[in-house]
C-alpha cells in the first residue's frame, strides 16, 4: 500500500486529495494537515512513500519545506501548484529542489473529479521514484554566438531529439548545462502541461550556453539552440525546401500525451534518419520506445538514460527491451555522449567515428 501524507492550506483540497488516495485499492492515506509544520511530526510518526504540497501555504511555504525535506530526508512529492504565471515558476523551483512531479490545482471545483484518476496515476508514478539531493546550476554569465559551420558534425542536417517524462525537467537541466553552445539543433518532447513549458524554456536558457526556448510552428531549425515543445502540442520534425523546420500541432494524444515523444522521434526517423541523435530519459510508461526502434532502423544513433539515474525507469526500460536503445547511459554522462557523437569533443571510441 502507498501511504500518502497530503499537505495543503485548502479543506477542500485536502478533501478532496483524502477521497482520491481513499478511492484506490493500492492507496492508505498516512495524514491529512494544513501546515508544512504539524507535517514534521506526521512524517516522522506515519513514515509516508509520497507527499502531495502546497506551495502556498501560512507558517512556511511549499518551497521552504521542500528545500528543508529534501536536504534532511528525501521523500517523493508531488507539488499542487496554481496555473498563474507565479504558480509555474513556483513549481519549476520546486523540482529543481526535488520533487517528483507536480499537478496545477483545477480552474474549479467542478472540475475536481476529472481530474482525480490523473492525481492517482502520478502518485503511483511518485512512489516508484528515486529521489536524491540535487545539485545546483549557476546561471550562464554570457552567451557564446556559434560560429558559422561548428555545428555540422554527420553533415548540416543532423539532429538531436530527447524525450522525457516523470523527472524529465531535472533530468533535461542536468543534460542541457552540460552542453556546449555549438551543439546541432536539439528537439524536446517533455511531458508537461500548457502555461509550463515557456517559463521551463527560460529557465533552460539561463543555465545553458545553448538557446533555449519554447518551439513555434514553422520556425527554421538552427545549430545551438533547443526546441521546448509546448505543453498541451505536438512537435515534429519537417523539411521545407532545403531547410529543417518545426511542425507544432494539436493533433490527438499519442500514448495519452501531446507532446509525445513517439510522434517527435518518428518524424526525426522519417526527416533527418541516419543524421539523427534519439535520446530516452526519464519517465512513467511507454512513450518514445518504438518510434526510438524507427529511429534505430532509419539508422539514427540511439540512447538510453539507466535505471540507476533514472527517477522512474519506465520509458528507458521499455526502449531498451525492445531493443531499441544502442548504449544505456547515466545520467551525467549523457551530454558527454552527445558531444561526442555531434563532433563537439575527441570521440571516445572508434565506432563515434563512422
């Protein structure tokens, strides 16, 4: 059974949170309380596997908690943040800090029992996470301009595309800063919800030498910047002409998710094919593992995040059992794969050479 201890200032979602963890057959709720600090004793006494927050909250906010948890005891928690502007970048710091996950708080309360199988499913997926202090990232003091024809490693078209789930935003920092800023083109379909993902990008953009920024439709793919897709749209992929273009679309969910990984991948496989670099990290279920084995057979270079670094293994695993993935790689190591593999450092075996 997951024991949930719910942490939130409003009794109507701490109600409401109650009745959903009460509802699942896998679920026991540990606590209910209204303060981060009646949470110190509830944690201690009833030991919880995951924690659903708050951000604002009276006595202590979300964030401050969160820091003080993560760095004395780390547990999975699922943030509950508000749509606002303010909200979202209250959530991003939040999983910089740690937590898992996060859930914008339904525009009202009418719309609390739809939403309420999606609040399981994530805390499902928190209960399985790996959860670790977190390193810091220092802003980029300046941006370096990349220098015409850098970026041309297995000819002008090459690109790179990496999906990401459950951890994917801490996942994505960690690859990303480490990243020079004369990379190829790099794509991302990270599964997040609309009003997310532009404050994401420039957040991204702050920590990377790299550009970063929210894709839009039609926009020419460049050398040394990086394509968020936007939360609630599709990205793929196209070719006009002789240029490399995105294509961002509200076409149906794939595998429940737009983004989703498997359209992005499946459009590189079909576009950019042997000049292709598809990357796997972190993330529940099964998004992005096929279209990885279409990326294979187009004879695109591929990886795998593994399971050690992985806050949940799902998506990696699924890639790498079906074959699908050509090296399993930790987390810290991934940028330095893709440097190699774009040309952006010494190779560091024969076989990046070909």
């Amino acid at each position: 059974m997951i024991r949930v201890l719910v942490i939130d200032d409003s009794a109507v979602m701490r109600s409401f949170l109650g009745r959903v963890v009460q509802a699942q057959p896998d679920m026991t709720l540990a606590a209910v309380v209204s303060d981060p600090l009646h949470a110190i004793n509830r944690i201690r006494q009833s030991a919880p596997d995951v924690i659903t927050l708050d951000v604002e909250m009276p006595n202590m906010n979300g964030l401050d908690f969160l820091g003080k948890l993560m760095a004395v005891r780390p547990l999975p928690v699922i943030m509950i943040s508000s749509l606002t502007q303010r909200g979202a970048d209250a959530t991003l710091r939040a999983l910089e800090l740690g937590a898992v996950d996060f859930f914008p708080k339904p525009a009202s309360f009418d719309e609390l029992d739809s939403v309420a199988a999606d609040i399981a499913e994530k805390i499902r997926a928190a209960a399985q996470a790996r959860v670790s202090r977190r390193r810091a990232f220092a802003p980029v003091a300046q941006r370096k301009p990349v220098a015409p024809g850098t970026a041309r490693p297995g000819g002008s078209d090459t690109v790179i595309g990496i999906g990401a789930s459950t951890g994917g935003v801490e996942a994505l920092r960690v690859v990303l800063a480490d990243l020079p800023a004369n990379m190829p083109p790099i794509l991302v379909a990270q599964h997040m919800l609309p009003g997310f993902t532009a404050p994401f990008a420039r957040r991204l953009d702050t920590l990377c030498a790299l550009t970063v920024k929210e894709a839009q439709d039609g926009e020419e793919v460049l050398p040394g910047h990086v394509y968020i897709a936007p939360g609630g749209w599709h990205l793929r992929l196209a070719r006009h002409g002789t240029r490399q273009v995105l294509q961002v679309s509200d076409d149906a969910p794939v595998n429940r998710h737009r983004p989703a990984v498997d359209t992005l991948f499946r459009s590189m496989a079909a576009v950019a094919g042997a000049r292709a670099v598809g990357v796997l990290l972190t993330g529940m279920g099964a998004d992005g593992a096929e279209a990885m084995l279409a990326l294979l057979a187009a004879g695109a270079r591929t990886l795998a995040q593994d399971e050690a670094s992985c806050v949940v293994f799902g998506m990696p695993r699924q890639a790498i059992a079906l074959g699908a993935a050509q090296e399993v790689v930790a987390l810290d190591d991934v940028a330095g794969r893709l440097k190699a593999l774009a040309g952006c450092t010494r190779p560091v075996s024969p076989a990046d050479e070909d």
